[in-house]
C-alpha cells in the first residue's frame, strides 16, 4: 500500500517535471546564474582589456571546441560547464560577452565569473581589473532589471526564482589576498578571524541573492590549494602547503555550516554546499589510481622559470594532457575537473537528465 503511494507520487513527480506545469506567467526555461572566479570564469576577463588575470592567449582552451582561447582558465570545460551539461542545463555565456541580449538570457542564464575574483573587495587587487562577488552581484541586478523591462515584474520574478545558481569563489581571497605578506588582510587577521570576516561578507551576499529571488542555489568549496604547483614551489622539497591545505578545510566547514543554515532560516531556500577536497586530494596522493599520470607539475609551463602565473605561448605542453592533474600553475585540467565535477553532483544528490529539468534530490548527502 505505502510501496503503491510512493510510486504515484514518485509517478506524479515525473510528470510535473516532463511536463512543465507553468501554465501561468512565464514559459521560461529553468537557467543558471554563475558567480565566481577564474575556475569558472567563461570570457569576462577577456573583455576587461587592463586584468592580468587573463586566459585569452595559447594554449588556453586548446581542447574546448576549435582549440583557440575562449577565456577559460582551462584546456578545456569547467566544472560549471561540466555539471551544467551532466544535469541538462545550458552553458550560460560570459556577462560581457557583446552577444548577450534579453533572449539569450531567458534561453541560457548568464556566468559572472572573473579571474582574480574574490568574496571580499580588496581580494586579487594585484590583476587590476576583475569583478569581485559584489560587483558581480550588482550586475546580476542589472541583468533582472534588463528582463523585468522585456517580460514584466512578475514573470520575471518567477523566471528568477525558477533559475538555479553557482555561486563559486574563495582560492583568491587565501592565495592572492590572506596569504600575500603585503596585503592588509595579511596583517589584520589570524586564520580564525579571516575564515569569520569571509562567512560574514559571504553570509550577506547569500542573503541579499536571496532577496534577489534566487532559491536553488549551490555553494562549491575548495580544493586543497596548497597542493597547486603555485604552492608546492614555495618549499624547496616541492611538497603541499600545509597551512594552505589546513584553510582550505577550515573554510569549506564554516561555509557548509554557513549555507546549510541559511537554507534552513531564508524562506523558500534550497541552498547546498559541495566541495570534493577529499577526493582532489586523493588524486593528488595516488594519481595512478585515477587514470593520472602526474598530480605535481603544470602540463603548461615554462622552463624552470616559475611561477609564471599563466600558460603562454613559449610554453611548452606535457605529452598527454589528459593524464595531469593541473593545466597551469593554479588551475586543473579538464581530466581533473571532470572528476570534481563527478563528486559535486554525486554530493550535491543530482539526477543526471537529458531533459531541461534540474532534479535536487530530497535529500542529499550533508558534506563532510
Ligand atoms: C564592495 O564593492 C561594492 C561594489 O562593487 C560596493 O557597493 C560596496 O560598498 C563595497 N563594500 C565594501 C565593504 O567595501
Ligand atoms: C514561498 O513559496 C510559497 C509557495 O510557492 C509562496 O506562496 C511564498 O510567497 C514563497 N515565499 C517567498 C518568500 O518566496
Ligand atoms: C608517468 O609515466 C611515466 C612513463 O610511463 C613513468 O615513468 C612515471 O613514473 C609516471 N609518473 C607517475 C606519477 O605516475
Ligand atoms: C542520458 O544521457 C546519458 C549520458 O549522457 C546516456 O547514457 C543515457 O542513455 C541518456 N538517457 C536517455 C533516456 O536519453
């Protein structure tokens, strides 16, 4: 009897999502907003002329698509790219993409992310030009402004609450900001105090996305950055940075506390929090065992002059690119973000679909 009610409901449940009950409204298509850095950054950096933090030059992009610079700070997807194409979500273009107009927002979303981006202002000042979670937040507003003037305020109200978000940035606030010996947050701080000024500025930018009409909204954590090759040549020995891994953890449980708690507290919120530390990590550790042949050294580099931030054209590339771990000296390859791509949605609890709907599961596993 029980086994027969779970299956209507179960039943029911599929026809509301093949079907799309929306008579009312908006026929608009479920999209997603994406605020966040260089790891999920799809062009914006390209368009502000003056940023150092800038992907747009060999071998960027060498295996997405025709193989030129697109803006990405990749050989190839994101993970933002990735999880969206495994849940049936458009890939959303880069806000400052000239292309953009109202339909392609309604058809696809719109990405925010800026290389050099943090959750504070004063993050990765070093690039000259990026757009920080604020200033991304308040062009986010501009965007809901552009479409309540197309389709009216209540549609857009609704098209807004329908959408689903990424909101993924903190690297730079620990590696191009805390972790500088120059900068003023350096001074200012203990670790302790850093981690609560970022959940206090990021506990109000949730807050105010909310207000915003975001509902669905997933928070992606860190990786261990000390183990990035921008990190390892800071010791003689090469090894991880401790200290750098240890605030990566500190900061990935403050903030799983931190959106878990919103999600109880704002009205109507479904608001998750992913990372996939552990199994990076276990990939830094053991790479053979996950198809990878080298977990230490960008695939990209130049010579023994390192760091260079970037992958440039006199680089040279490793053999196989799919076999590394790192694509340059801060970022994974396409292989590696594959694979914390994987481990967001096994966490996170979502159904992969070949349809338009994004399935959360009821109850997804809390993170670690
Ligand atoms: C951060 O920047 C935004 C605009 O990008 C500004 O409105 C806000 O006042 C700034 N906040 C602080 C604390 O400086
Ligand atoms: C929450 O959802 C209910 C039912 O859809 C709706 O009536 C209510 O206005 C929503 N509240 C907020 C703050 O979005
Ligand atoms: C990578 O492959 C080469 C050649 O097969 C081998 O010599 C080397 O030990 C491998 N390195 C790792 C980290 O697996
Ligand atoms: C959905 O996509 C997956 C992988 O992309 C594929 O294996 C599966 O056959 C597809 N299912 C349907 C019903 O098309």
């Amino acid at each position: 009897m029980q086994v027969k009610m779970k299956l209507m409901v179960a039943i029911l449940a599929i026809i509301v999502t093949v079907f799309g009950i929306s008579m009312d409204l908006c026929h608009c298509k479920v999209v997603q907003f994406i605020f966040g850095d260089s790891l999920s950054d799809v062009g914006n950096n390209k368009y502000l002329t003056k940023s150092l933090a800038n992907a747009n030059l060999p071998w960027y992009g060498i295996d997405f698509g025709n193989g030129l610079p697109n803006g990405r700070f990749c050989n190839g997807r994101t993970v933002a790219d990735i999880i969206g194409d495994q849940i049936g979500l458009p890939r959303p273009p880069a806000f400052l993409d000239p292309s953009l107009t109202e339909d392609v927002i309604m058809e696809n979303g719109v990405n925010y992310a800026s290389g050099g981006g943090g959750i504070l202002n004063e993050t990765g000042s070093y690039f000259i030009q990026r757009f920080c979670l604020y200033k991304q937040i308040e062009l986010f507003q501009g965007t809901q402004e552009l479409i309540q003037a197309k389709i009216g305020e209540e549609a857009a109200g609704k098209f807004f609450e329908e959408a689903s978000y990424v909101v993924a940035l903190g690297s730079n606030d620990f590696i191009n900001n805390y972790l500088m010996p120059v900068t003023s947050d350096a001074w200012s701080y203990s670790d302790q105090g850093f981690i609560t000024y970022l959940m206090e500025t990021l506990q109000a930018q949730l807050t105010l996305l909310h207000s915003l009409g975001a509902r669905q909204l997933m928070v992606f954590g860190l990786g261990p950055m000390g183990c990035i090759p921008l990190q390892r040549v800071l010791s003689s020995s090469g090894a991880c940075q401790d200290k750098t891994n240890k605030l990566a953890l500190s900061f990935n449980e403050a903030t799983s506390k931190l959106v878990n708690q919103l999600s109880r507290n704002l009205p109507n919120a479904t608001f998750q929090f992913g990372d996939a530390y552990d199994v990076v990590n276990d990939v830094i550790t053991n790479p053979n065992k996950h198809g990878f042949n080298n977990s230490d050294s960008p695939c990209c580099s130049f010579g023994k002059i390192r760091p260079s931030l970037t992958c440039i054209p006199a680089s040279k590339l490793c053999a196989d690119r799919s076999k590394y771990v790192f694509w340059d000296e801060y970022h994974p390859s396409d292989s590696a973000n594959e694979l914390i791509a994987n481990e967001l949605i096994r966490k996170l609890g979502f159904l992969r679909n070949n349809d338009t709907n994004i399935v959360p599961s009821p109850a997804p596993d809390s993170a670690p």
